[in-house]
C-alpha cells in the first residue's frame, strides 16, 4: 500500500521531468528556456552548475559533468527522460573539442550516446535534438548522413532525433514543439 501510494505521489509531482545535456554551446539552455518561456536567450552564457528550468534540469556542456551526473541522473526515478543537445553544425566542421585527449566533436557525441545507452538500465526515452541546422550549406544531405551515423550508436526503440534550429522565434517553435509532443506522453 505505502508503495503504492508513494508511486502515485512520485508520479504526480515528478511527471514530465527531464534532464537535458550534450556538449558546450550546443543550445541546451536556448532550448529548455524555449520550452519553459517561449522566449529565445540569443547569448551564450556557460552554464556552470546544473539548472532547474521548468520542468526541466540542465547540466553545462563541460567534459567534468558527464562523469559526475549523468549516470546519477539515469538512475534516478524523478527524471522520465534525456534530452541530448548537440551542434549539427560543429558535428560536420569536427574540430578537437577536448584538448587533453585530442577528441572530436563527433568522437565526443558518438561517446556520450554510446554511454547513454550503457547506462540506460531504467530504460528511460532518449531525445536527441540536433541544433544549428540554419548553419549547414547542404541541411538535407547532412541530416541524412548525421542521423545514419548516430543509428550506429543509439538504441532505436528508445531513442528519437529532432533536427532544427534556434535561429528566430518561428524556427525554435518548430523544434521545441517536436520535443515538447515527445516529452508530454511521457
Ligand atoms: N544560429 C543558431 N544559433 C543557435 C542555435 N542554437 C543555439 N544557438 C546559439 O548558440 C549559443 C549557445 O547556446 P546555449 O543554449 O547557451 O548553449 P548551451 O548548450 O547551453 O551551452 P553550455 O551551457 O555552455 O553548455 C547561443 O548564442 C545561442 O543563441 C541554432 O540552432 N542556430
Ligand atoms: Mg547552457
């Protein structure tokens, strides 16, 4: 009975809670303020510590966080889903992200989806959301090649990808609509 009750509790205030995170810069808070407000942060301000906005926890695009958090964060009932954040655009440019280890952008996300998926053990919905996508000379192609490329790593049955771009007002509705559709049955 307690249990029963506690879940019914857990699930009334916890439901719809997500955490969102991917590498730095790539519109993690731009988006999760979308969500919450509709309104479009156009600078980029680091996000140093983990942020409560709406329903929805985000972590700065640091290296440090992923081992300190993320496996903490899947495994804690109160968050139902992942929103991972990446730049479409800093994805095809591939420049060295990570000076210690000489790692690429795309090295660093093919690495945080196959971690997300070893770390998945509550089975919780993936959404992967490629931003940027208003900076690539030939979107089309590319969507195509990136989404073939993540195929590779992700568990499809939990995972959906978005692509899109925060560029103006009607673009980031597009983008966070497709997310917020995702995120609401969850
Ligand atoms: N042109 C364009 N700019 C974008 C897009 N998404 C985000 N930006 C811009 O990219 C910059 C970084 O966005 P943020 O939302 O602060 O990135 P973040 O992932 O929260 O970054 P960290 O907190 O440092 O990890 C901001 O200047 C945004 O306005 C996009 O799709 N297109
Ligand atoms: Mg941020």
């Amino acid at each position: 009975m307690f249990r029963w009750i506690s879940y019914f509790f857990n699930h009334l205030f916890n439901s719809g809670k997500g955490f969102c995170i991917g590498p730095p810069a790539s519109g993690k808070t731009t988006l999760v303020n979308f969500i919450h407000n509709k309104k479009l942060i156009e600078s980029h301000i680091p996000t140093n510590q983990a942020t409560e906005v709406g329903k929805m926890l985000e972590l700065g695009g640091d290296e440090t966080f992923v081992k300190n958090h993320w496996e903490r964060l899947m495994n804690d009932d109160k968050y139902k889903y992942v929103v991972y954040v990446f730049s479409t655009a800093d994805y095809i440019k591939n420049y060295i992200i990570d000076a210690d280890n000489q790692k690429t952008y795309q090295k660093i996300v093919y690495l945080h989806l196959y971690f997300l998926k070893n770390i998945n053990k509550a089975k919780k919905k993936i959404i992967i959301v490629g931003t940027h996508v208003d900076k690539l000379p030939n979107e089309k192609e590319i969507i195509q090649k990136i989404s073939k490329d993540l195929n590779n790593v992700i568990d499809v049955t939990l995972t959906k990808i978005f692509f899109g771009s925060f560029k103006d007002i009607d673009d980031a509705k597009i983008i966070t609509s497709d997310v917020e559709k995702t995120t609401s049955n969850i």
